[in-house]
C-alpha cells in the first residue's frame, strides 16, 4: 500500500519530526484493524 502526503512544509518548518511521527501514529492506527479485501489488495 502506497499513502502519499504532501507535506509542503519540510523545507520551512522548525519542527521536521514532529508532523512525521503524528502521521505515523495516525496511520498505525488507522491500519491496525482488518481490512476489507474488497477495497484494499495487499501485493504482499
């Protein structure tokens, strides 16, 4: 699975990790539970 997202701000905020770690905890999150066959194909 490919999630892309655009930042736009890496270049030019203080703060690089922070917004990368919120996102990666979001997305563990999200992704934890089972997901419907019918809408995800895992090429795994």
């Amino acid at each position: 699975m490919n999630i892309w997202v655009p930042d736009g701000m890496k270049d030019l905020t203080v703060d690089r990790l922070g917004p990368r770690e919120r996102l990666m905890a979001a997305l563990d999150t999200v992704l934890a539970g089972k997901l419907d066959p019918r809408h995800h194909i895992d090429a795994v």
